[in-house]
C-alpha cells in the first residue's frame, strides 16, 4: 500500500508498475474521477487504455450471457467496435440522431435485434444530451441490454435521470490521445453499483478481472513515457519524421493512436491496466480539469456566436441549445464533402487545426468490412449517419478565444465566396 496516495500497486515481471483496485483501495485518478462525479472510488478501475476496459467488460458480457449484438453506430471511431468485434459479439449499427450525433431513441427498436446484449450510448465530441440518453437506456433496459455508456470525449461527465443519478451500467472514460485530458495514456471503467443488484453475477466477474489486470509490462510503460517527445521529434523531421515513426512502431518502440489492426477489427493487446506513471499523470489532470473545461466552454460560446446563424451551415441542436458544454471538438457539417473539405483548409490556415472526424465511419477507416459487419449492413437503415459522414467537420476548442474568431472569420469568408 503506497501511504501517500492509498493505492496498491503491483510489479510486472518486467518491472512495470500497475494500480489495482482491491478492496478499500483505488488509484489516484480513480479517486479524483469519484470525486467529480459524486460517485464511490471502488466502483471504478484503471486501465491502460479505454477501449482495453470496455473489451473486458464486452468478453465478460459475452460469457455470462453468450454471444449476441451490441447496438452501436457508424459515426465513431473504429477504436470503439473493435471491443465489440475482439469480443466475439456482433455490430448492428443503429442510426443516430443529426441533433444528437448519438444513437436515436426513437428509431431505435430493440426487440428487432436477435439477441440484444447491449447498447452503446455515445457522447460523440462531449455532447451529452440527457432525455434522449434516458430514452435509449429505457428501451434497452425494457430488453434486458446492458447500456454501455462511451463517455472517451468527457471524461468526468456521465449523463443522468431526473434524479441526477447515471444512467449507464458500465461507463467509459478515456484519458488517451486526441482527448479531454493532456495524458495521451489511460483510463476507468465505472460499474454501476445496482448492477449487482440486477446482475450479480456479471457484476462481481468484472469487477474481478479489472481488479486483476496485469501491468502492460516495461517496453510499455517506457514507450508511453517517451511519446510526447518522440512526436515532437517526428513532426520537425517532416517527410523522414513519418518514416520514423513508421519505424518505431513497426520495431515496437512507438505507441500509434491507432494501429494497423485496429482498423482490421482487433486490438493491439490483451487488456491490461494502468502504470503508476499513468495514474499519476491523470490524477493531475482530472485536478485541473474545471480550468480545462471553462476555457472549451468559451471557445464553444464564440462558435456558437458566430457562425449558429449560418444558413450554409448545420450544427447539432445539443452543440446549440442550453449552456455551452465543454466540447472536445465543435461539429459542424457543410453542405457537401466538397466544401467540408475547404473549410478544414481554412482553418487550418489561420492556426486551428480542424478534423474531419468521422469521415470516413468508422473513423479513420476500416480495412476488413468484413470483420466489422459492414458488407452485411443495410444502408437505408442508416441514412442520417451516411448524410452526416459525407459532410462533416470539427473545429478545435483547446485555442485562444482570438484564434477561435479568426477561424470563424475564415470559415465564413470561404462560405461568402460560394
């Protein structure tokens, strides 16, 4: 037991250091996501990547209650269904919602999937829209599917009924690359503590295995600790620094966000769970997290400012409506690809390096449709997500507010020009 921080830690035989969540014990970050969120640090276990915890909470899903479909959708990353598929269990991809850009409660029939296990409720760049969350959980519970709540875009903030309490059974944070924390590594699973009520079988199995994951090892943990320099590094070399990373990661000495096989419907690793190292850094991080999401807030208040009233332009009704939400990114989507594509030009020119999440689905594209049930899929039962793919964008929200209203400037210039 470390006395500073409460937590047990193990060693690897690589001599790795993981955080465990034994009995009366949790990690830093654990403690602190418990803390933000007003729920117990016991019901949430570190893991060292996010979509490692939902792989093992979709395997022991599997094996307590047999195969069978997960409800998911297209407009994601493939980082998000390759749980599902590494688990053995089977896609079916729901349409979502233009206003939500998650799953939509009321095209949404449970009962027309065979063997319905759970359903993915997404909060897609942070914007989590609660009555439309606590109908999808309704439908889903009405079946008796786990909902599986992906909160990787917000971390710390889970959606909730009218009694404030969460909605999900299992929810998902992230603390890796490309989100709300600076980490790049790292993150928890929440169990619902009713689940052992309602399952607890299945409750106290994962609870078990997350309590018991290994360390990632030292190739993994030193890697993690030189990532952010190696991609200093590679991005000054320009043209021989892609060729390096290449390099690296073929030689296993760079951590890509995404690698080759996860865009063929695998992971990279069996799961495993955080590092000491990890732990620490997303501890502080989560401390700092109210001053993170107060400066997106106001960068999404000058988006919302500026360009909501721009005919040539469709924002998400939740991105629009209420208080400004601390986005990971602004959506926005254009008229076509076309004119998608020169917006990100525009405002990458001014300095706000704009995404084209998710474009293409499944995002950053697929290279087995097969492994992901995308060569069985009907496509006039996702029209909206097909719609949304062809015409989307994402602005930046970890900038200066002058930067932000130049790159509403540039945007809106190019739409005057056409």
């Amino acid at each position: 037991m470390n006395p500073r921080t409460g937590t047990t830690s193990t060693t690897s035989t690589n001599g790795a250091v993981s955080t465990a969540n034994a009995v009366g014990t949790a990690s830093a970050a654990c403690r602190a996501l418990a803390e933000r969120t007003g729920t117990n640090a016991r019901d949430w276990y570190p893991v060292f990547k996010a979509r490692y915890g939902m792989l093992v909470a979709f395997e022991t899903l599997a094996e307590q209650r047999g195969r069978g479909a997960v409800a998911t959708q297209l407009f994601t990353c493939c980082t998000a269904v390759d749980p599902i598929v590494t688990a053995e269990l089977i896609p079916v991809y729901a349409d979502v919602d233009a206003d939500t850009l998650a799953i939509d409660p009321n095209r949404f029939d449970p009962k027309a999937i065979a063997d319905l296990r759970a359903v993915m409720l997404q909060h897609t760049f942070g914007l989590v829209d609660e009555p439309s969350s606590a109908a999808l959980a309704e439908r889903a519970h009405a079946v008796g599917a786990l909902v599986m709540e992906d909160c990787a875009h917000c971390v710390g903030r889970m959606a909730r009924d009218e009694r404030g309490l969460p909605l999900a059974d299992i929810s998902i944070h992230s603390f890796g690359v490309e989100k709300m924390l600076p980490t790049r590594f790292g993150g928890a699973v929440w169990i619902n503590p009713r689940l052992a009520a309602d399952a607890p079988a299945l409750d106290r199995q994962l609870r078990s295995r997350l309590a018991a994951l290994p360390a990632p090892g030292g190739r993994l943990d030193v890697v993690t600790k030189l990532y952010v320099n190696q991609n200093r590094v590679f991005s000054r070399l320009g043209g021989l620094g892609g060729s390096l990373r290449r390099t690296f990661t073929r030689l296993g000495w760079y951590e890509p966000p995404i690698a080759d096989v996860e865009q063929r419907g695998g992971l990279a690793y069996r799961p495993f769970a955080s590092t000491a190292w990890i732990d620490g850094k997303a501890a502080a991080a989560l401390h700092d997290l109210d001053g993170n999401e107060d400066s997106r807030r106001a960068i999404v208040g000058v988006y919302r400012r500026r360009l909501a009233d721009c005919a040539a332009l469709e924002i998400p009704g939740v991105a629009l409506d209420g208080p400004a939400q601390p986005l990971l990114r602004f959506p926005l989507f254009a008229a076509d690809t076309a004119t998608a594509d020169r917006l990100i030009e525009a405002s990458r020119s001014v300095g706000g390096y704009a995404e084209r999440w998710y474009r293409p689905e499944l995002f950053p594209g697929v290279t087995d449709e097969h492994a992901y049930g995308l060569d069985r899929l009907d496509r006039g039962t996702v029209t909206v997500s097909d719609d949304l793919v062809a015409r989307a964008l994402c602005l930046p929200t970890e900038l200066s507010e002058q930067r932000a209203e130049a790159i509403c400037d540039a945007l809106l210039e190019v739409l005057n020009r056409h």
